[in-house]
C-alpha cells in the first residue's frame, strides 16, 4: 500500500505539471503576444514552480513533497484570489491535485 500511494501521488502531480508545461509551451509557439498583467505572470510563475516541484519530487521525495503542497496552496491561493465568480473550478483544476498527490506521497512515506 505504502508504493501504490506514492505512485498514485507521482502520477498525479506529472500529468498536471505535464498540462502546464504543454500549455506554457503552446503559448510559446502560438506566436501571441506575451502578456505582462499580474495574472498571465502569476500563472507562469506558479507553473514553472510546479513543474520544478515535481521533478525534484521524482529526484529527491523529502524535499520535493513539500515543494508540490507548497505549489498546490499557493495555487489555490492564486485562483481564490483571481477568479471571477466560479473559484471552485480552477482550486480542482491545479491546486486540488496538487496537494492530494502531495498528500498521498506524504502518507506513503510515512506507513510502515
């Protein structure tokens, strides 16, 4: 059980930095103009730190597990605070993974 939740939490925070890292890069290659208002440079900032978050999860558990919950609150953070009327939409979106899969890294490092 101790593995499967670890997995499980590896798995899940991937495919959302994976997400992020697809949409960062699209934007790139769209050929928009890059935004400089406070929420397009949040976000980027905010990705950019999960994506780290994950692979130093993948490299070094102990520390990354803390980085991907310290992503996903600042996430929720982000999006309680820049969403308009629907805020529950973008926390399950990013934030919400974030930190279950955190969670789960954390329970299975700390079962015996």
């Amino acid at each position: 059980m101790k593995k499967t939740a670890r997995i499980i939490g590896l798995i899940m925070i991937s495919v959302i930095a994976g997400g992020l890292l697809f949409i960062m890069v699209g934007g790139i290659f769209e050929g928009a103009p890059i935004s400089t208002d406070a929420e397009t440079l949040g976000m980027a900032i905010l990705s950019l730190l999960t994506i780290i978050s994950v692979i130093t999860a993948w490299v070094k558990v102990r520390i990354g597990l803390w980085f991907v919950l310290g992503a996903g609150i600042l996430f929720v953070i982000f999006a309680l605070v820049t969403a308009g009327s629907n805020r529950l939409l973008p926390v399950m979106t990013v934030g919400g993974p974030l930190i279950i899969g955190g969670l789960l890294i954390l329970w299975g490092r700390r079962q015996k």
